[in-house]
C-alpha cells in the first residue's frame, strides 16, 4: 500500500532527531537509468521566498524588505554568486562549470509583493531568480501577481518553473487518493501536468522546473515529473546541492521571515550537506489546519515553552476527548478553556531534544474524530541548551 512521504520542517542541519517521529514507509522509485554526473567541487544553495513586507508581522512565510535587502547585500559580500536556472541545469547535466559557492534564488506562489518589493532589489544586484507559480493564483486578483507583472520580470532575469495547479495540501492528496488508483493518477497528472501546459501556453516559455506544493510528494510523483518534461523538481528540505544530487528531489533551504538561522545555515558552505531523506525532518514551513503554538516549523529559544492550540473553529467539540501527547512526555495533562476553545500545556521538565513534535487528538459530541489528528513539530534553538532552568 502506498503512503505518504511527510516532509516535516524543521532543521536537520541543527541536529534534529527523529526518533520519536513515526517514519511512513516509502515505496522505492527505480533509480533513473541515466548515469550520474560526475562530482566537481561546486555546491549550490537553493533559496526560497514567499511574501514580503517592510510593515507587516514576520512570519515563516513573510520576511522584511530591507531584511531581504540585507541578505542580497550578504551574498554579495560572501562573494556567494548567483545563478539562473538555465546555469544551474547546465552545471547539473555536467555541460558548464560554476563557482565553488552558488546560490539559486527561488519565490514560491506568485506573491505580488514579489514585484513590487523583492524585484526592485533584484535588480539593483542583477541577480537571476526563478518564480513558481501555481495556475491558480496566477492573476487571482488581491495579493496575487498579474500577467504583466510576471511577464516584466522575465525580461529582467526572471526563469518561470511550476508550482502545480491548486497548490494541494496532504489532506487533499489523501481524499484523492482514497477514490481509486486511476482517479489518483488522474489527479496527479492535472496537477503536475496542466500547470506546466497553462504556463508555456500563457507566457510563451519552456518550464523546466517544478516545485512540490508544501514540500509533500508521494512516490507517484517523480516519475510523473520526468514523464512531463521536467529537467528538476525542487522540495523544501535544506541541504546544498551537489551535482550527483537526484533530480526530482532538489533540496532547498526555506528562508523564514521569523528566524534569520535559516538564512545563516544556507549561506555557510562547509562540506557538501546530503540533503535529508523523505520522512526526516528539515527546515521548512508546516501548515496546520488551527492556529498552534509554538508555530508550526518554529525554532524557538525557550526549553519551557508552552504549547496550544486554537480549536475555536471545530464544530461540536468534546472536551472530554481532547487528548495532547509531546515526543518525551507522552500525553500531558493540557488544559482546555471552555471560552476560547483553547488547549494548552506548559512544559514542566526542560526538553532536551533539539525538536518537539506535538499531536492532538479529539472527538465531537457525536463520538466521531477527525479524519487526521492535529500534528506539528517546532526546534529548540541549540543555544537555549545553555539559558538557566528560570528562563
């Protein structure tokens, strides 16, 4: 039976351990029967961007416009080059040579805050960038790009890759799944395959990359992506790229907006870093359906934290049923407000693992659960190993 491959998001590169993380198991893909390139000493850095904003809240997803300027400026100093896609396929497929420390700039979704703050920016350091965008929200109006937008930035340096047609999450991958094996190929190959169509047809450009949405992807996938014409598909594990790295599952290092460690991590270049494996954690936002604390992805400073989640939106909730296991405690005597319809538990004994997943479970009046439980997973900064127990 085929199961899920969850790309959880936290950093591998800090030490994370996923001991206390049930791994799903993974079909193998059948290796490609087209040789590897050969290793050169070059290593390449994949960044990824979403929303911008010099005056609203940072988030995982949202970074500062001059903290984003800060870091093109830090690029530069390193003397970290930046390359477009075009050279970065080329170095992949052994045709060119590139500097020892690359960089790829990448922007997921389609954010116009993309061209109105980011883009100047790019410019002003003449550094390429690619844009994966998702049929969807192409030209959908409120914060969303518009076709002249995207079609000034490609004169400018901008490469156009795929980020599918509706930008699925795993609950939508699972109900599709559950139908039939034909109606989940069905789906898979409009997602993959009618983004990258629409895109070619509607900007008059080959897409040769494709981007997973959230960072999940099943087994099923990859050939799919050869199968439509990708030369690369990127995920949102951290790890630089090496030429031998496999094609359909680039890593990337997402640069969250709330932690500047990510960013850190991305631009130091020591030996190559094997990108993680799927059903690891790595360093990329999660998503949850209720508002959660610490957020989903975090890394936070604090070994005493304390954890909830909103779950005013669930309908005929039975608190009795309300159960919040945490890796190393089990489940834990949380606390449920009957006002705000929130759950949450202050941890009592500092945690020593470099991550924490958490998972809450319940049940309406009518006895029924949710067809997942509430799961997500946050990092202890390694440096918080040192802050006194009364932080």
């Amino acid at each position: 039976m085929i199961r899920f491959v969850v790309i959880f998001t936290l950093l591998t590169s800090l030490g994370l351990s996923a001991e206390d993380v049930p791994v799903p198991t993974v079909i193998p893909v059948a290796p490609t029967e087209i040789p590897r390139i050969a290793d050169d000493e070059s290593r390449v850095s994949v960044l990824g961007y979403h929303d911008f904003s010099e005056t609203g809240k940072e988030t995982a997803m949202r970074i500062r416009t001059s903290k984003f300027r800060k870091q093109m400026e830090t690029l530069r100093q390193l003397g970290i080059t930046v390359i477009s896609m075009d050279d970065f396929i080329s170095w992949k497929k052994g045709e060119k040579s590139i500097p020892a420390q690359s960089a790829l700039i990448t922007f997921d979704d389609g954010w116009r805050s993309v061209y109105t703050d980011a883009f100047p920016i790019l410019k002003e350091f003449g550094y390429p960038f690619t844009l994966f965008l998702y049929k969807n929200y192409v030209d959908g109006g409120g914060k969303a790009m518009t076709i002249p937008m995207i079609q000034e930035m490609m004169k400018t340096g901008a490469t156009i890759g795929s980020h599918s047609v509706s930008h699925p999450y795993p609950l939508t991958f699972k109900a599709q799944r559950k139908k039939s094996p034909d109606a989940y190929d069905a789906f898979l190959r409009k997602e993959i395959g009618e983004s990258k169509r629409f895109l070619e047809s509607k900007l008059k450009v080959k897409v040769r990359g494709y981007c997973y949405p959230g960072g999940f992807y099943t087994e099923e996938m990859l050939p799919l992506t050869k199968e439509f014409g990708y030369t690369q598909s990127y995920t949102v594990l951290p790890g630089k790229v090496k030429r031998s790295t496999p094609d359909e599952t680039v890593p990337r290092y997402m640069i969250l907006g709330n932690y500047d460690k990510v960013f850190e991590l991305a631009t130091t270049f020591r030996d190559a870093q094997a990108p993680a494996a799927p059903g690891t954690l790595a360093a990329a936002p999660q998503t949850t359906p209720y508002p959660v604390s610490p957020e989903p992805g975090a890394i936070i400073n604090s070994r005493l934290p304390e954890i909830s989640a909103d779950l005013s939106t669930v309908e005929n909730l039975d608190p009795s049923k309300l159960v919040m296991k945490v890796s190393g405690f089990g489940e834990v005597p949380a606390n449920f407000s009957e006002k705000s319809k929130k759950i949450s538990w202050k941890v009592n004994r500092r945690l020593r693992q470099p991550s924490c997943q958490v998972s809450i479970t319940w049940k309406n009046t009518a006895g029924k659960a949710p067809e997942t439980p509430l799961r997500w997973s946050f990092q202890i900064d390694r440096e918080a190993t040192y802050l006194p127990d009364g932080e």
